[in-house]
C-alpha cells in the first residue's frame, strides 16, 4: 500500500546524503517534498501540516547529534514524527476481571466487518482465550451463515437467533458466561454514517452488552473518507480502537497516517490479506520503518516463528549441513515459507532491500511449479535424487505438467545447494570437536563441552549480515528496529 509514499521518502533521502551540513533552505525544501508526499498519499491536510510543523520544528531546534549526518539527523526525526502520527505505541489488550470480555463490532457497509471479526476471534484464540462470536447482523442476508462457516475454519462457536438484534447480542453474553467463554466478539449489521436508523440500532447494541472495546472497522482503500466515518461513529459511539482493512491493497494509504491523529483512538489491528490468519496487531514504529524504507525484521521473525516449529526447524538445519537434507525436508520449508504470506510482502520486510528488487513481481506459483515436481517423485527420488535417470526425468515432467530440462536443472540445483551446505557444515562440526586448546596442549574450556555440536536455528537466508547491519544502525544513533515495542 505505502510503495508509492516509500518510493518518494526514499528520494527525498537520497538528495540529502553526502551533504556535509543542512541549511535552512535545505530542510524547507525537504519539507515541501515530504509535504507533497503525503498529500498525494492521500492523508488529511490537517495531519500534514500538524507534522510537518513539528518535524520542522525539531529540526532547527535540536543540536545534530555527532554520531550521525545531518541528513541520518532529519531520517530519525521524520522516523519518530511519523511513528507519533501512526499512534506512538502499540494497542494493548486487557481484559475484563470478570469474564467475558466483550467485543462490539462497527463499521460501513461493506468494509470486511463480519470477517474481520471471525479474524479478531482467532487473534483471541492465538492469545489462548476461548471466544464465542455473536452474530448481530441480521439485516444482511447469509451474515449469520458466513460468519458460522468462518467460525467452523478456526473452531470457535457462533450464537444468533432469529430475533431483535439488540435481544440476540445480550443472550450472546449471556451464552458466554454460561458456556465458560471468556470473550465475546459481537458482529453488527453494516451500516451508512446517514442512516440515523441503524446507528440508533448499534447505539441500543452497545448500550445492552455494555462492552469492554468498540472497534469501528474501517476501509483503508477509502483514504481521507475513513476519516470522516470515523469521526461520524465516533459521535455515536464511544470508540476505543480501529481495525484498518485492506492494508495490502494499492491504495496510497491516507488513512492509516490519518486516523489516529483527527480521532483520538488508535489503530487497533490491521488485515493484510484475504485469508483469516493475515491478520496482525498495528505497530505505529514498524510501520513507520517500512514505509521510510527500513524493513520490518520484528514481524518477520514473528510470521517466521509462527510458520516453523522450532525441533523440526533445527533438525533440518541440521540435516542441511551434514548433507543428509533430502526433497521431503525441502517440501516442508517451502510449505512452511508459504505460511508467511506472499513472498513480495516477506522480502518488503528486509531493510536494505533495493527498490529494483522490491519492484520485481515474483510470482508465488513457482512454489506451487517446484512442489509439483517433489510429489510427483517415489519416496526413493525424494531420498536420493541420483537415481533419477531419463526415464524417471520424463515420468516425473508429465506428473508435474513441467519440461524434463525444468526437472533436469531443479535437481541439479538442489544437489549443488546441499553440497555448498555440507561444505560449510563440516569444517564448522570439526572445529567444534577438536575444541580450543592453549599453548601447552590443555584444553581452555571444560572437558566434554566443546566435543559437542549445537544444534543451530535455521534461519532466514542472509538474516545475519540483516542483525549486522541493524547493529551498525543503532551504532549511528538510528532506532533499533528489533526494539520490543
């Protein structure tokens, strides 16, 4: 979503490097281009300016720091400003001492409510809570019906009746308490900010299950108009966070950098797929990073912590460097792999990436191509690829609708990538054995603790030249990106 604004930011911070010193004129002129940037990005005028205001400020007032440039100086003050405009700090969830606590669900026609609270139902049951969903809405037809087949993909319960909506969410909690469920998302019918209506009916919701959050669900493809139905709910309802839809979509993402700042709540959550689980909690910092082109290396350890299963992970680690890695464990990395969303949004998340790398459509059905290779081989292929000859090349091409010659170089591929792998395991697994002795021949660490091999993590490709270069970062006085927030 926030390519176009990254593209422009990344610029502007181009120009400025290699300036020995920045003059009053330089940073007016780098406020006219990140004023522009964000008004094309579609964010609130008021927003800009209020931002600007303040990054200008700091920027004539405050001393440059000697370990940075003046233009690293400006890179960290838009950081902080525009972290401070996405909400400062993460939402944090608490709940009612007396259970259950109670979710109520607003938002437009149309703007992904009902799946979104199937979604905030599963992020609950990540947490380790039992929800129950409510469906409210029964002024859409298959409301009800779309959001039970959603609740029976993450196996979380769904109460609704024919009847009064108002009637159907307060018998929801009390279904909770008697079931034992320790939190209740209410799913209400969607509405337009007119209709008087139906914001009288959500009114009567909110005041009967007396919630413990009001989450309004918003459209980020709307740009400024979220704003406007934020604040017109917002006088209707006492709102305590936004969940921001379509967040990877390719709309130029005004209202993230808007909301909390016209409305005083903050961006709750973000959905940033189609798929239930591509939901996540909104962290204003790292977003903040990514847009300014620093990449997001906190939520993709976290996606890549969620999609391996660390004792499996690490025996294959190391399998790899011993040399024993076969086509069956290549599978299960790329199924795992394929669990942390599309590989576009993975490799936006690297800091230091090209924008020419970034730009480049990489295709996730090539996964897809080189699993139907692997499946379309004999347990033994799979083990020992030296056995597939011509004839097993040509039955294994038809099998996966490939050429032999794409069968032929996937093989030879993986067999090279495995011998590199040996190579840098071996010399590693020796060093360890042989242990650190000092000059007289006596060993330096305890007997028996070096004879052992670690068992090493597998890790991302290049994760650590990423963690150095992050380290040289904060070296220059730059926000740690693997911060905790």
């Amino acid at each position: 979503m926030f390519e176009a604004l990254s593209d422009r930011f990344d610029g502007i911070f181009k120009r400025l490097r290699g300036r020995g010193r920045l003059s009053d004129k330089d940073v007016d002129e780098v406020l006219r281009e990140i004023r522009l940037a964000l008004l094309e990005a579609d964010v609130n005028f008021k927003v800009v300016k209020s931002l600007i205001e303040r990054i200008r400020q700091r920027c004539l007032s405050e001393d440059l720091s000697k370990s940075l440039t003046p233009s690293q100086q400006v890179i960290k003050i838009v950081n902080e400003e525009l972290t401070q405009t996405l909400g400062g700090e993460t939402m944090r969830v608490s709940y009612a001492p007396k259970p259950p606590t109670v979710v109520l669900m607003a938002g437009l026609q149309g703007s992904g409510k009902t799946t979104n609270a199937a979604k905030l139902a599963r992020w609950f049951k990540q947490q380790g809570r039992n929800p129950l969903m409510v469906g409210a809405d029964l002024q859409r037809p298959a409301a009800v019906e779309q959001l039970r087949t959603l609740g029976s993909q993450i196996d979380v319960p769904v109460y609704s009746r024919p009847a009064d909506p108002v009637t159907v969410a307060r018998d929801g909690v009390e279904q909770a308490r008697d079931l034992g469920r320790d939190v209740v998302v209410v799913d209400t019918a969607g509405r337009l900010a007119i209709d008087e209506e139906m914001m009288e009916q959500v009114r009567q919701i909110s005041g009967a299950v007396d919630p413990d959050y009001t989450f309004l669900v918003v459209d980020a493809m709307t740009g400024q108009d979220a704003v406007t139905v934020a604040e017109s709910f917002h006088e209707t309802l006492d709102l305590d966070g936004v969940i921001l839809t379509k967040l990877d979509g390719d709309a130029r993402g005004g209202a993230a950098l808007s909301v909390k700042e016209v409305v005083g709540k903050p961006i709750a959550f973000a959905s940033v797929g189609e798929k239930i689980e591509d939901f996540e909690q909104f962290h204003p910092d790292r977003l903040a990073g990514r847009i300014l082109g620093m990449g997001d290396m906190l939520t993709l350890i976290e996606k890549a912590e969620e999609a391996y299963e660390q004792e499996e992970a690490e025996k294959a680690a190391e399998r790899l460097l011993e040399g024993t890695f076969t086509l069956e464990d290549f599978l299960d990395q790329m199924q795992a792999i394929k669990k942390m969303g599309p590989l576009n949004n993975v490799i936006g998340m690297l800091p230091g990436v090209p924008k020419e790398i970034k730009d480049v459509e990489i295709d996730d059905r090539e996964i897809a191509r080189l699993e139907a290779i692997i499946r379309s081989m004999t347990p033994e292929e799979r083990i020992d690829p030296d056995v597939i000859d011509g004839s097993r090349r040509s039955r294994i091409a038809r099998g996966s609708g490939a050429q032999p010659g794409d069968v032929s170089q996937f093989v030879k591929q993986f067999k090279e990538m495995r011998k590199m792998m040996q190579g840098m395991g071996g010399p590693l697994r020796r060093k360890k054995k042989k242990g650190k002795k000092n000059r007289k021949g006596s060993r330096v660490t305890p007997k028996g603790s070096a004879s052992k091999t670690p068992q090493r993590k597998l890790t991302l490709p290049g994760l650590d030249e990423l963690e150095a270069g992050l380290d040289r970062l904060e070296g220059q006085g730059l926000p740690d990106l693997r911060r905790p927030v």
